[in-house]
C-alpha cells in the first residue's frame, strides 16, 4: 500500500476494511480516524512474517511518496536487517517504518497478492509505480538507492513494554498532518497528508510547479491539495463570496516540513490570517489582534520541540494547560478578531498527528498496553535534544501508568 498519499472516503479503502477486519473500528460505535488505521495497517506489515518492506520512497533523493512491500511467506521475518524493530501488544501503537536495506522489487504479479487476516482475505493491491521510479529499482541502481546502514549490534531491550512512540521516537508519524476544511464553520472536508515534503493548498491553479520556478508555485514536488468546491453552499451570498476568495488563491498557500517543524509561505493574493503555537501571544486583557501572514514569506507555525518541552511541563504540574498544537488559517478575514472563527468563510485547520497522538497518550484516549511483550529497539535517530526529551515524556508515562511505584530513574 502506498501510506504517502492523502486519507479520503474515495481513494482509500484498504486502510478502513483493515481497521473493520480487525476490530479496531465498528461503523456507528467509533469516530473515523484514518491517520491511526494508516498507522495500524503499516504496524501490522512490519511486524507480519508475510511482508517485507523492499522500497522506502521517502528516503530517496527526490522523495518519492511510495512504499513497497514483497509478500515472501512465513520465513520472511528472518530476512530483517538490524535496524528492524519488534513489537508486542495492542496493533494499535503508532509506528513509523525504520530504515532497511533495499533489494530490487521483483516484477508485479498480474494478478493482485491476497493477504490473510484470520480467516478472511482482504486485497493487497500494489501501487502503479511512475516508469522513472521502475527504473530506479533495476538491479543496476541498486546500489545507488540503498542507504548504508551500521554493521548490526544487540538491539536495546527494554525492562517493560511501552508505547513506541515513546520508547523509539523515530516510529513517530512526523510527516502526517490532518487537514480540516471549514466553509463558514461547516467542514466540507478532511484528509491526512503524509508527504516527507508537505503540501500545497490552491484553487483553480491550470498550470504545475516546476522546479525551474518554486517561488512561483512551489516545489513540485510538494502534495497537491485542492480546495473543496464550492458549489454545495446552499447560501447564494456566502458562495459567491467563497468564490471570489478562492479566485485568488491559485498561486496557494505551502504547508512544508523542516526538520521536526512545520512551515506556511502565503504565495496567492487572497490574504491570509492565522493562529497556532508559534503565533505571537495575545494580550489577555485587549482585544484579540489580527495575526496577518505576509507574503511570500516563510513562517514558523509548528515546533515539535516546543510542544515537547510545553507536554513536559504539564505532565509535571508545572503547567495548567497541555500545549496548543493545532494550526488555523483564515482566508480573506481577519483573525483573531472579535468573531468566532465559526462565522469565517474560509478555514483551515492544521493537525500535525505526532503531536495528537502524544497528547491523547498521555491524556488516556489511547489504549496503549502497558504490560505486552519486551519491545527489542533500534537506537534512535532524532537530535540528541529531541531524545532527551522523549525519554523524559517516557519516565512520566511509566509514573502515570503505575503511581504506586514511584519516580522511576530516568533511562
């Protein structure tokens, strides 16, 4: 499957019958969430005999928004490589895909494999991969392709099992943002972009980005994401404003990815306003005041970082709010202003999934076992800041999980 495309009702239909097969979503019991069933479906391919990651498009050079996998049979487990990771407990732990070694894709069967899930059989459809992409897994590039990883050590075995988002920082969805569509406070859509890049938001846009001119349009490399049609506003006057909007967005709005920190640059004339962690602080005892986002220049609206040190704070008493990770964009009005954004014709609400699913962990929303099987870890490879920080967020978890045991050492 290919875990690197957007999350729509239309275009995905593995992920939710994966979750359906499994028990992990019941029509009319529980809420939609396609980022945890992408996440749940790629754990379960790691962690199957029956699969084995073959190419890692994020990793290559342009990224490439593809992931490969071999069907190759029980014996398949004995082919991971050192960096591979096991995992017990609940299928639910979010986990990212590590680096491995790549070996040449064998050519696609005619017919689409079949995988088994107790006993039923749901279908594993490969993607249609693009000719230069083919190109690039024949033997020949190879060598080119694959990374070169550290000869392989004892992996780190952990006392107890705990989540991995914790415990391996890297398995962290960092590249995933949920993207909520509001048209005057109604959500017209949603989707999960998990591009290592990021994306762009537009309208209308006829021509593509090139790599000859990105400040035009962007990298073209970027997810393209249209904006919702506005035909289906049943208000004549609020559609025909929402239409003169959107007729100015066609150069967008870049949501882009650096490092562990997220990015907007407004390219289109529309203007947009916006509010977020990284937004300038508001005086309590003023009137809010417009955050306005200036043109063409790049914005820091999201710091994994700063989120982390704020959840810490918070896990420690030393804080009465857990920290804001949600990013919102106003188009053509200002905001914040004396208005509730409900009464904004255009907004759109930024969800980077890393930070929710850390917050939902420790706020007890997710079902995380505390007692699996010991998880075996490769090192991680995050800055040395970011690990401290995860391994202090791991001390407080298992204090939360068993207060009567007391602080435990940090690790």
């Amino acid at each position: 499957p290919n875990p690197e495309t957007p999350i729509t009702p239309t275009s995905m239909n593995l992920t939710p019958a994966w979750a359906a097969e499994t028990g992990k979503f019941l029509a009319g019991r529980d809420e939609p969430d396609p980022a945890k069933w992408k996440a749940t479906l790629r754990c379960a391919l790691n962690k199957s005999r029956e699969f084995r990651l073959r190419y890692d498009g994020t990793r290559a050079v342009p990224p490439r928004p593809y992931k490969v996998y071999e069907v190759c049979g029980a014996d398949g487990a004995d082919m991971v490589t050192g960096d591979d990771f096991s995992c017990g407990g609940e299928e639910e732990e979010e986990e990212e895909d590590v680096n491995c070694e790549m070996d040449p894709v064998p050519p696609w069967p005619k017919e689409h494999p079949q995988f088994s899930s107790a006993d039923a059989t749901v279908p594993f459809m490969p993607p249609e991969l693009p000719p230069e992409l083919t190109a690039q897994l024949t033997p020949q590039l190879t060598p080119q392709l694959t990374p070169q990883l550290p000869p392989p050590g004892p992996p780190a075995l952990l006392e107890h099992g705990v989540p991995n988002l914790l415990a391996s920082p890297h398995l962290l969805p960092l590249t995933d943002l949920e993207l909520r569509f509001h048209y005057r406070g109604r959500r017209v859509s949603a989707l999960t972009v998990s591009h290592p890049l990021g994306c762009r938001l537009s309208h209308g846009g006829s021509l593509p980005p090139t790599l000859q001119r990105p400040d035009l349009l962007g990298h073209p490399e970027l997810q393209q994401v249209p904006f919702p049609d506005p035909e289906g506003i049943p208000h004549d006057k609020q559609r025909r404003y929402t239409c003169t909007l959107l007729g100015a967005m066609e150069r967008g709005l870049l949501l882009e990815l650096g490092g562990q920190d997220l990015y907007a640059t407004r390219l289109c004339r529309c203007k947009v306003f916006w509010d977020g962690p990284c937004a300038p602080p508001q005086d309590p005892h003023l009137d809010p005041r417009p955050n306005p986002m200036e043109r063409e220049r790049r914005v820091q609206v999201f710091s994994l970082q700063r989120f982390l040190d704020g959840l810490i704070l918070f896990q420690k008493g030393q804080s009465p709010t857990p920290p804001p990770f949600e990013v919102f964009l106003c188009f053509g009005e200002e905001w914040p202003d004396h208005r509730p954004k409900e009464k904004k014709l255009i907004t759109v609400q930024v969800v980077p999934v890393a930070a929710r699913l850390l917050l939902e962990l420790f706020s007890g929303e997710l079902s995380w076992s505390a007692d699996s099987v010991p998880l075996q870890i490769s090192q991680p490879d995050l800055k040395d800041a970011l690990v401290e920080q995860f391994k202090e967020l791991h001390r407080l978890w298992q204090q939360q999980q068993h207060p009567e045991a007391g602080p435990r050492p940090p690790l």
